[in-house]
C-alpha cells in the first residue's frame, strides 16, 4: 500500500502474532482515540508544580509531564523496564536506578531497568515515559482505562522479546549518535516489550500527493505528536455485519497529543503545520521493522 519510493515498500508482510483467540469477522473494530494532552484532566501535580497526564494503550501505559525543575518522578519496586523519549525539547533528566546515575539534556531513548528508579527533571520542560500494563496501578490511573474494559480480541498479546544483552540495566541511546540516513526509516529503538521510531522533524507540511495509507493485522499504532499540528485519516474495515461499519476519520490533532490507531483500520498521518514531528510507538515490537534491521540497538535487544 505504500509508493514505490516509500521505504517501507520493501517490508516483507510478517506471519500474524498469535492472537488471543480466532476473531470473528463480526467483531467491532475498536474506535481510534484522540487524546491531546493539555484538553484532559491532570493526573498528578508534582511538589513543584509538574503536571503529568497519564493514558494507555492495549499493552502501554503512555505519560506525558510537563516537568518543573527539582520535581523527581520515582517508581519503587518496577515490575519491568520502562522508557524515557527525549526529543529537542524535552526536559533536562538525571536517572539514578541499579546503582547509576546518568544526566541526560539531549535527545535520546533512555532504558530504565525494573526495581527502583528515580527521575529529576534538571529544567523545565516535557518528560515523556513509557511502561507497559504490567504497571498495574498506573493502569487505574489512566485516564482512558474505560476504551479497554473490553480487550481487543485483535490485538497480539505482550509477550516480551528475549532479556538484553548483558542483563537489564541503565541504557542511554543518544539521537546524535544515530542521525537519520539514506536507506534506513526513522530512528528505530526496541526494548523487551516495546519498539519507538523517532521520526524525522519536518519543516514543512506534508505532500498530499505522498501519504502512506496502511494497515496493521494485530498491533495498535500510537502516533504521539510532539511539535506541529497534524490530521490522522483513518477508514475502518466492513464487516458481514453492516450496523457496526463506521465513517472514515479526518480528525486533526495538537500537541502534545498521542491518537491510538488500532488494528485493522487503513491509516496515514498528515502533518498540516508549517513545522512538525511525530514520535511512532508499538508494543510488542514489530517483526517486519526488526528483520528489515532498522533498529539501531539490536545487539544489545536481541529479536525473539
């Protein structure tokens, strides 16, 4: 479904992740959700004054802060690594979790391991971690727990990928390191559970004539919008049972916002502002991306 000169062109069409169980045509598909920050309830209040919003995913719990500088954000007794998403305007951080301590004020994916962790933000400015729904209290907390009351029988279940090389620890993958390059998409990173594209800054709105519409058998995709404004179209698959097919979606976001695409609905993200930047968030990590070896820390996140 992608043009010729896209590359994910060349993206082999991978054997679909164990569901869990047969789904039946009739199925609804479960609505996109649109979720922009700062129209929603804060979840939490720092000591300081940082505002953190908090959602979630069929697999993910996604959240957003806008950091005061002195605020820490700790997780005590971590059932598994999470990550921290660092792009150009994010807030300056200093980690401390298994027995280090790393600052960082530039952009990068940051690991955190499982156990105790604290994070200070050093400045003002966005904090953006993910975890997955082993997490559990942090699953109440999610403002949009209701859309998964009801699971999407479509969506692959988590099951984590094999442990990192050299066991869990405190990872810092900078973006200067890895600069975006001819034959590779985006800046991809895995983790257990989880994978992050940091796509491309994109100084101007995207080409009409070049969007990508695709689809995905049986992973959401979580589009989070960090600068510019942009439209999601969204057209949802028939069914044998035509009360439940659904209108195309044209729905145009801010940021900072995420949209939970899920499957099997054909969609394209367009950027509409005169400035823009989308961050692509999967959980479990996708095979096809992995085995086209787009992720730049493969060797230490072995694929399953």
């Amino acid at each position: 479904m992608y043009a010729k000169d896209d590359i994910r062109s060349q993206l082999a069409t991978p054997a679909a992740a164990p569901t869990a169980a047969p789904v039946d045509p009739s199925t609804p598909v479960k609505p996109a959700q649109w979720l922009e920050f700062h129209k929603l309830p804060v979840t939490e209040t720092g000591e300081l004054g940082s505002k953190t919003w908090i959602t979630r995913t069929a697999t993910m719990i996604v959240s957003w802060t806008d950091a005061k500088k002195g605020d820490t954000f700790p997780r005590t007794g971590q059932v598994d690594e999470y990550t921290v998403l660092m792009y150009s305007e994010s807030a300056p951080i200093r980690v401390t979790a298994g027995g280090e301590t790393v600052e960082v004020d530039e952009e990068a994916f940051v690991v955190i391991p499982p156990g105790d962790s604290v994070i200070e933000a050093l400045g003002d400015g966005p904090i953006i971690r993910i975890l997955s729904v082993l997490s559990e209290d942090l699953v109440e907390k999610s403002l949009n727990k209701d859309a998964y009351e009801i699971p999407d029988a479509r969506h692959a279940p988590l099951v984590p990928w094999p442990d990192p090389v050299g066991g869990f620890r405190l990872r810092v993958y900078k973006l200067a390191d890895t600069p975006i390059a001819p034959g590779r998409f985006g800046r991809i990173f895995r983790t257990t559970t989880m994978m992050i594209n940091f796509l491309a800054e994109e100084p101007a709105p995207r080409d009409k004539f070049k969007l990508s519409p695709h689809y995905h058998d049986d992973f959401e995709q979580v589009s989070m919008a960090v600068k510019g404004d942009f439209v999601h179209h969204i057209r949802y698959p028939w069914g044998p049972d035509s009360t439940q097919w659904q209108e195309d979606q044209h729905d145009q976001v801010e940021t900072p916002s995420i949209t939970i695409i899920p499957p099997p609905t054909i969609h394209t993200t367009q950027g509409v502002g005169p400035h823009q930047q989308l961050l692509d968030i999967f959980s479990p990590p996708r095979e096809d991306f992995s085995a086209q070896g787009w992720v730049l820390n493969a060797d230490d996140y072995p694929a399953k």
